[in-house]
C-alpha cells in the first residue's frame, strides 16, 4: 500500500506544480517551499536546543496549537519550538508577525520519502506533536525510524473515515505510529480501540483555552466603538452563500449595526454584497484618523486578525462556512458569552462543537432567511437572550484545560525516557 500511497503523492505535486500557473495559492505554496531545507539547516546551527515540532495543516489547527504551545512552553522554557505549515492560507497569515512562544516556522515539504527523511533529519526535533487530522505518512513514518516522541492533539474522528473501513490498514497503521492520541471527545476514543489503538484518552479541544485567552485580553479598536450606538450583530468569516440569506435581513432589520468580516477579504464579493445593501456602509480601510465620527449601519472588515476580537461588539454573533467548505470557528463569539448563530450543516459529526454548543443552547442553525429571522426573533427576547448567554460561558467553563491534560501527559512519558 506504501507504493501506491507514494504514487498519490508524486501525482499530487505533478498535479500542484501544473495548477500553479493559474492558481495564485498553489504557485505559494510551490514557491514556499522552494527554500524549505536550507533555511532549516540555518534555524537549527542558530537553536541547536532540545525542539518541540508541531505540524499544522492551517490557520484552524494552529489556534488549536496555540494553547498547547503556550503551556509546554511554561514547562519547557529554554526549548525552542517549530511550526510547520502544509497550506499557504495559514502559513501567510501567521508568518507576517511574531508569533509569541513559536521560534520558527516553516512550510512541510510534500510528502515524498526522499523529502520527509531529509525534513527530519533537517529539524532534528526532540518531540512532534501533529494537530487534528494532516498526517503525512512518510513524514510520521520517519520521525518513529529516528525514535522521537511523537504526539497526535484535538484529535476527532468519524466512522466513515478511511482509517476504519476494511481496506484501510496503511492507514491504521499511520494511527498507531503516535505515541499517544489525544481527542476531542469519548466517540473517537470508542472508534479508535475498534481497530486496537489503545494509547488515547479524551483531553478535549484546545481552542476552548485558546479563545477563552482571547476574551480576557481582546484587542481594542476605539475606532469603531466610538460608532456603536445600537447593538451590534457580527457576522464572521461569511461566504456567498451565507450572505444570500443575510443580505435580505440586514436590509428588514431595524436597530442593529453589522460588523461583517468576509473570509476572503480579497474577494470581489465584498463590494457585491455593499451595494446590495441598503443601508450607510464604510469599509474599516476607508476609516480616516481625522473623521472619527464617521457614521455607519454596515462596517466591513477588509482587515486581517480583527474578527477574533470584535466580537466583544457583539450582542449576536452569525459565523459562516457551514453552507459550503466548512464552519469556522463558533467558539470566538461564544467565549465572549454570546449566542451564535450558524448555517445548518450536512455533516454535524466533523464539527463536534456545532452540536455541543446547541445541547447547552448557545448555538443555533439556520437553513432559510425565515429560521434566521424566526432565531434572531427569539433571541430578542430577554429571557431566551440572556439564557443563551449564560450557556455559553457555562460551556467555555465547562470545556477549559485541554492543553493542560495534554502537556501533562506528555511530560509524564518525556521524564520516563529522559527526554530534553
């Protein structure tokens, strides 16, 4: 199964390297790794300390691995930590500032045996941790040749995956490379000693701790409260087809201010979606030091790393993605103890926290511009407001600690085979 695996790969980069010609991401993501080894090789004759090395496959997982980072850190001070990235739409986010706690961060060579034993033997790390879901075989498959300590966090997983159907031993055999799995939740535990991988336990979701740091310590935009005069509605990493139910009801609602925050902010949609809206509306570029008092209805957010942030504004909170690629994150307006709203998904399963933040009643799905206007119709109500608002800070309550068990639990094996 290696061979054909292999074959994928090498297909793969063909079919990439092809595409980069007239897709501006797949030509970043070639480009990116063009220089991968010999800036390696400098980072490690520079921090030749103990490494942790975490692999992210983008922006999503590595909030997930902020707070991991943050408290191995804590215990690990003098060790460096490297983030590698497989996606251009995280790395060029995250490589634009420094990033607090992190000493490096790289994209991950595609995933071809040559480059994945030349990455490790490169990095040299003392620990892997990889997040979530992107892993590369021959990368892990290295990483246990050289005997490293390795890690898989905020684990989640569903029945219909490859790693549990009978043909997908390879894969099952990737599974059992780590040495220990830490999960989202006691179904993915149940699933994976199924197909007799023992090492995991629950730990929970990391971004629980992440989005809670968040909260405490918000940026603060003067800018656009000194503009806040109704309350605010945020409307989070929306697409088109979250707008075309949107745009109808910005337009009928009556004593509400949106702050709206497209997922791609580069997109022509924007402009689109402005002029389809009949209400005073300013882009956040167009705001001008000297005319604070620049009145609104309707801000757009062409800005990126505001939107964890703004939604301190908010009294209802609507996050896109369900309708299409995928939800974002519900779990920023949540920890400021909001309501969110959010497009009803097709497949609950791959987004555990959609379906825990509507058992506590938090969270609720919409499919039309009538079941939006039938939630938000409630959630005007003062009861139902403010029990939404307390189930929401009961489950960031609740679900806090994830990074915690994890390093924990890693230090524990680390001391027993004397690692660092």
């Amino acid at each position: 199964m290696r061979w054909i695996y292999n074959l994928f790969i090498g297909g793969m980069t063909t079919a990439i390297r092809l595409g980069s010609s007239s897709t501006p991401k797949l030509k970043r993501m070639l480009q990116g790794r063009e220089t991968v080894f010999p800036v390696v090789e400098a980072f490690r004759k520079s921090h030749p300390s103990p490494l942790l090395w975490i692999h992210v496959a983008s922006l999503g997982e590595y909030e997930q691995a902020k707070p991991v980072i943050r408290t191995f850190k804590s215990h690990y001070p003098f060790w460096a930590v490297a983030v590698s990235f497989f996606s251009p739409s995280g790395y060029d986010n995250v490589i634009k500032k420094k990033q607090e706690f992190v000493d490096f961060i790289t994209y991950l060579p595609f995933d071809t045996p040559q480059k994945a034993k030349k990455f490790v033997a490169t990095l040299s790390p003392n620990v892997a941790i990889f997040v979530k879901y992107d892993l590369w075989a021959n990368h892990i498959r290295e990483v246990g040749k050289e005997n490293i300590p390795l890690y898989l966090v905020a684990a989640s997983f569903r029945n219909e995956q490859v790693y549990f159907k009978f043909y997908g031993g390879f894969f099952r055999n990737v599974l059992r490379s780590f040495d220990h799995i830490f999960t989202q939740n006691e179904y993915s535990v149940e699933l994976l000693k199924k197909i007799d991988c023992e090492q995991c336990s629950v730990a929970g979701d990391p971004r629980f701790d992440n989005v809670a740091a968040i909260s405490r310590q918000p940026r603060y935009f003067p800018e656009i409260e000194v503009q806040i005069k109704q309350p605010v509605m945020v409307l989070g990493s929306v697409w088109q087809e979250d707008m075309d139910i949107l745009i109808p009801f910005i337009n009928a609602a009556e004593n509400i201010q949106f702050i709206i925050a497209p997922h791609d902010i580069h997109s022509p949609a924007m402009d689109r979606w402005r002029a389809a809206i009949k209400k005073t509306s300013l882009k956040y570029s167009e705001m001008q030091d000297e005319l604070p008092n620049q009145a609104w209805e309707v801000l757009f957010i062409d800005n990126i790393g505001m939107l964890s942030s703004l939604y301190q504004f908010a009294q209802w909170a609507y996050v896109g993605g369900a309708f299409g690629k995928g939800l974002h994150n519900i779990l920023e307006p949540l920890a400021f103890g909001i309501p969110v709203i959010f497009g009803k998904l097709k497949k609950v399963s791959k987004f555990p926290e959609a379906a825990i933040s509507e058992s506590y009643g938090c969270g609720f799905p919409v499919d039309s511009l009538a079941s939006l206007g039938r939630t938000m119709g409630k959630l005007h109500e003062k009861e139902a407001y403010q029990k939404a608002c307390r189930a929401a800070k009961k489950l960031l309550e609740d679900n806090q600690g994830s990074a915690e068990k994890i390093v924990s639990e890693i230090k524990k094996q680390l001391e027993w085979r004397k690692v660092g």
